[in-house]
C-alpha cells in the first residue's frame, strides 16, 4: 500500500508550522517530513507527533545559510568541518524523533571549487555520516536535484550521478532519495528508472510538473505512476513534496484513496 507522508514545510503553510501536525493528521496522513526541525527543541516535535500518531520520515541536515540562497554544504570542500558537525546535530534529532532517514543536500558548486573535488568531498563527508548514523538504524540520503528550473549548478543532477556517488561511498546505509518531480525534468523514463533502482532507493518524493503543484495539476500520470510503485513492492514512504495549487485540503482529492488505507 502506498504511504503518503505530508511535507510540512511546503503543505499546511496557511497556518503556523506546529499546527500542521494536527491538520496533516486530520486529513489522514500517518507519516510527515520538512525541510528542517532546529528552530524548535526536539522534545517539542516529538510531543507533537506523539499527540497526533504521526512518524517522522525525513528531514534535512543542516544545509548552510538558507535565506542566502545557499542549499546545502556536503559537496563544499571549505565547509568539511561545518558539514559534519551539522550531521551530528541531526543524527541527535533524529534519534529523539525517531526518525529513520536524513537527507545531506550536496548543495550548489562554488563557482572556484573543482567538480571533483566536489564529489570527493561529499563522498567524505556521506561516509563520515552514515559511519555516525549507522548504530540507530539511521540511513543517509543523497537526492538528485533538477537544475534546469529549482537549483542551477546543484552538484547532484541526475539518478546516475547519485549512484556513482553512493557506491563510492561503500555504505549500506547510505540510499537514494528519488524525487519524481526532479527526475522527470531532468530525465523522463520514471517508471523504468524506479524499477531499475528500486533496491537502491531509501525514500521518494513527489511533485507534478511544470509548477511543482499536486498530482494531477501537471504532465505525470501520478494515477498510473504510484500503483505501479506500489506493484513493483515498494515498502517505504512517498513524501508529498509539493505546493498546493490553492489551499492543501483543496488540492488533497488525488491523494483519498492512498490515505484512506494508511
């Protein structure tokens, strides 16, 4: 059965981020993610996932000065020390909510950095996390990101790219996390690439395209594209990664079946 979680920090935005627990809960969601949890304690988060039977699915390690435009730090080979430490940070949080996947964003190449110094870097730096984050049953993701439209220049493009990473890497708890919405900008052939990387992949995200809406606002045929994940055996969750096109209750119809049997 597919299992929807709920993106707080892109879902629910028409009320304040604590709230969003309950309102994802109301609405029949049993698992949820967001971008990050460190401005508020992690005594507080689980509370709230507690009150509402929620699991926490995903969140991002720390991934550099946000609001500067920066979106991640993994790839930085000047950034190595403030990397690691921000993956301690999060490895805590993880274990307090109970959290079994975080995501290590590459970020964008530094216009002075060499490519592959880059890609070293971030192998470095996954293989530092999961060594960490391997005695609580933590994995650690490596997302692809589109650069054509949401992030130029982000180290990580294409499902490719993050494999080579990760079998350089060498850990089994480092895995894929396959945004749709991202894969179809940049290389189409989805459900062929899920099959083939299925093993590989830790965790998926969706969207639709172009506008990065609710499915069934864009071009991917999400009402064939998620039975036939849920018939290639895929157990882990879906997030919902997405922004919602008029008000997220609004734009929940493509998701009733799916979160009517979570």
């Amino acid at each position: 059965m597919v299992k929807l979680a709920a993106n707080l920090s892109m879902m629910f935005t028409e009320m304040p981020f604590l709230d969003r627990f309950a309102a994802a809960a109301a609405a029949g969601f049993k698992g949820v993610e967001y971008l990050f949890p460190y401005e508020e304690p992690a005594a507080r988060l689980r509370a709230a996932l507690d009150a509402h039977g929620l699991q926490q699915i995903l969140f991002n390690a720390p991934a550099g000065d946000w609001g500067a435009g920066e979106r991640g730090i993994g790839a930085h080979p000047g950034r190595v020390a403030q990397c690691r430490a921000g993956t301690a940070l999060a490895i805590d949080y993880a274990r307090q909510l109970g959290c079994p996947n975080i995501h290590i964003m590459a970020g964008i190449r530094p216009t002075d950095a060499d490519p592959a110094e880059c890609v070293e870097t971030l192998v470095g730096n996954l293989v530092h996390a999961a060594d960490l984050a391997a005695p609580h049953s933590i994995s650690i993701l490596v997302e692809a990101i589109n650069t054509k439209v949401d992030i130029p220049g982000f180290v990580v493009d294409s499902s490719a790219a993050a494999i080579a990473i990760i079998d350089r890497a060498g850990r089994d708890n480092i895995r894929f996390q396959y945004d749709i919405y991202h894969m179809q900008i940049m290389e189409g052939d989805l459900a062929r690439t899920i099959e083939r990387l299925l093993p590989r992949i830790g965790h998926i995200q969706l969207a639709d395209n172009p506008g990065r809406g609710e499915p069934g606002s864009g071009e991917i045929a999400y009402d064939w594209l998620l039975p036939r994940i849920d018939a290639l055996g895929y157990d882990g969750w879906i997030g919902c990664e997405y922004r919602p096109a008029s008000g997220t209750i609004e734009g929940l119809g493509w998701a009733n079946a799916w979160l009517g049997g979570q």
